[in-house]
C-alpha cells in the first residue's frame, strides 16, 4: 500500500507544478498586456482563457486523485482492522508511554480481561502480570523478544507463547511495541500426555522380564512355605511361616498390579456404553453401591470394557479408603456431561482431599499416602485413561474432598491422536 500511495503523491505534485506554472504564464501575459496595445490584449486574452481551462482540467484532476487516495486509505484501514479482528492470536500494541493503542478480541478472550485501549498496560492486564513484565522489558530495552513462554492464572493455569517487537521511527527511537501471543495450553498437554506414553512404553519394555521373573520366586516361595506343616512346628516356627505366606501373598499383588502398569496392554476398542462400565465398576468394589451417586449424560465411548472398568473401580476404591481413614462416611459422586466430541466425566469425594506436596505427583507409581498402599492403583488409571486417547487431572475440591476429570472421545469418534483441552 506504501508504494501506492508514494505514485499518488508524486502525481499531486505533478499536477500542481503544470498549475503553478500555468499561473506563472498567465501572469507574464497580464504583464505584456498592460504594457502593449490591443492586438496584445486580444492575443492574451485568448491564450488566458486557454489557460483557464487547463487549470480547471487540473484541479478537476486534483479533486479526483484526492478521492481516490482517499477511498484507498478508508480500505486499507477497513483491511487492517479486518486482519487484526480476525486473529486467533492475541494483538497488544502499546506505545512508548505505556498506553495501549490497540488490542483485540482474540487477546481479551486469551486473558479474561474487558477492555484495555487506551488505558496504562499496567492497568488492564493487571491480571496477567508475567506479561505486563514482558512489555516492561521490551519497552525498557526497545530489542524483541522472541518465542517466550510463560504461564498465566493459578486456578487453571495456561502457558502463552509470546513475541514482542519495537515499532522503530526515523529517528531510532522506540514508538511502540507489538505484543503477539499464543494460548500453548492444549500443545503443551499434548506433548506431557506422549512423553508419558513413551516413558510408559520405555518402563514396560525395561521391568516386565524382571517382574516376571521376580513373581515366579515368589510364587515358589509360597509354594513351599504351603508344603510346611503348621501343625508339625514348633510355636515359633509356626508364626514365621504364616508371616512368610502372608508377605508373599502381599508381594505377589504388588508385582501383579505393577506388571498391570508397565507392560502394554492390548486393548480392545469396541463402542462402550459409559454407564454400564461405571455400574459394573461400582459393583466390583464392595461397600461401593450406597456409596456412588451417578448424575448426567453417559454416552457411549470407544474404548476397552475390562481396561475401563478397572481404572473406574481403582477411582471409586480410592475414594472410599480416603474417606475411611479419614473417619468419615463416604458420599462419592460421579457426574458426566458432552460438552462437544468428548465426554466430561468429575468424581468426587467427601474425603480430606489430596496434601499439596502429594497433589503434583498423584499419578507417579509408587507415590502413595497409605500405610498398606502400593502406589499404583492411580497410576493405573492415567495408563489407561491416556491410552484411550484421554486426560485425567486432579484436583482439591473448594469444600473439601478429592476431585477427578477426565475426558475421553465419543463412540462417534474415531480414536485418532488426541487435541487436548483445558480440563
């Protein structure tokens, strides 16, 4: 658009040099007039109105151009505005004295925020303080700052990519600073939820033979601690080998459900009432049923009923061992919703929720609370979860208690690679 604007110019100019010099002309014919006789004066009088004419043929032309370059200005303004309207990234421009001159749509919804032009930086995104601190550097030191990420809110907290470069004049100075961002929420669950996978897939290949091997010596060892006659040994012999079965049997189970965590497992994906696979799940865990209240809109899912209802069985088993140790009777809701092409699945609890410390590292193996826990059960569930193209997070419930999402695509779906969203 520059370079068309720099020809109109250019023709403006032109035309008003042929006008000036137009009047210079008529002016030295006046001269001549005044100074020689008649015939002069009539000569001059035709050549005056010759040139009057070209003069008005130039103005007409001047008017027309000022139209034009006008009506291209008003369309590349309408451009310009339609182009940063249209965004799905967020556009912050803000001047050198700290005043936004521009935001949009995109940029509001990304921050939460109302408003914001024509207001101090500070001010508006006083909410999003990292990336008030970003345009404090980039105005401060008038160099770009390219592809940083930081994280916003503390409820729900998001990772933006941001890029900020300095608007410089002739002089050298800074003007302004554009600050372009992207919400990296969902790519960024994306990448957590393969790299699990691949570190999954890694302790699979690595610890199966070992488990194998280790559940094959202890299952000899059982054997031959159930060879033992109680009856024939002496009292204190007795209580050794009840305690040997007894670890071995308790071993045994953790070797089981550690096997169930790190090999692969070959599913099965066939379309899955939700509610049924929950209802059995329930079934499967005794004191479960007068415990679970089910609300909402279960639908049908592609994924493996037995994987299913064992990680379902290990969430509700969860929540009602919280809930007894913590002395309380247990009230365990699950409630499900459709939002778009995936199921919204929440489990709560009444119990006294998770401990900050533990919270960050719920679904590492081995990672319990328990006294006689192995750490596995919700490892467990995200392994299952993840590997139907799923996400699961925890969280503290605002009036107490333990609160899971998950999310899981439709039967109608076909179970490609996952886009995350905020859960």
């Amino acid at each position: 658009m520059a370079p068309t604007l720099g020809f109109a110019s250019m023709g403006m100019l032109g035309i008003l040099l042929v006008i000036i010099i137009a009047f210079v002309v008529v002016l030295v014919r006046a001269i001549r007039v005044a100074s020689g006789g008649g015939n002069a004066r009539r000569e001059s009088g035709g050549e005056a109105a010759m040139l009057s004419m070209a003069l008005q043929d130039a103005l007409v032309k001047l008017k027309q151009q000022e139209r034009a370059m006008a009506a291209r200005a008003e369309a590349s303004e309408r451009l310009a505005d339609q182009i940063v309207e249209g965004l799905t990234s967020g556009l912050v421009v803000v001047d050198r004295g700290g005043q936004i001159q521009a935001i949009n749509p995109a940029a509001k919804r990304i921050l939460g925020i109302d408003g914001g032009a024509g207001k101090p930086y500070r001010e508006a995104l006083r909410p999003v303080q990292p990336l008030s601190g970003l345009i404090d550097e980039a105005l401060e030191g008038s160099s770009p700052i390219v592809r940083r990420t930081i994280m916003i809110g503390s409820e729900k907290p998001r990772h933006l990519g941001v890029t900020i470069s300095p608007i410089i004049n002739d002089e050298g100075s800074l003007q302004a600073s554009v600050c372009l961002f992207t919400d990296l929420t969902d790519v960024m669950q994306l990448e957590e939820q393969l790299r699990l996978k691949e570190a999954l897939a890694r302790l699979g290949e690595l610890t199966a033979g070992l488990a194998h091997e280790f559940r094959n010596g202890l299952a000899t060892i059982h054997g031959y601690g159930k060879l033992l006659d109680p009856q024939s040994l002496p009292p204190q012999a007795k209580t050794c080998v009840d305690g040997i079965r007894a670890e071995t049997i308790a071993l045994g189970e953790v070797v089981t459900n550690f096997l169930r965590f790190a090999r692969p497992e070959q599913m099965t994906m066939t379309p899955v009432e939700l509610k049924t696979v929950i209802q059995r799940a329930i079934d499967d865990v005794p004191g479960a049923a007068a415990a679970v209240e089910l609300e909402g809109d279960f639908p049908a899912i592609n994924g493996d009923d037995v994987l299913l209802r064992r990680a379902f069985s290990n969430l509700v088993r969860n929540s009602l061992e919280a809930c007894a140790d913590a002395g309380m009777p247990p009230h365990i809701y699950i409630r499900s919703d459709i939002p778009d092409d995936h199921a919204i699945l929440t489990v709560e609890d009444n119990g006294p929720g998770f401990s900050p410390e533990y919270l960050s590292k719920v679904f590492q193996p081995f990672a319990t609370t328990k006294a006689n826990g192995t750490g596995l059960g919700l490892a467990i569930v995200q392994k299952v979860i993840v590997s139907h193209n799923g996400l699961i997070a925890a969280a503290n419930r605002p009036e107490g208690g333990a609160q899971f999402r998950l999310r899981l695509p439709l039967a109608s779906r076909d179970p490609g690679p996952l886009t995350p969203r905020s859960l």
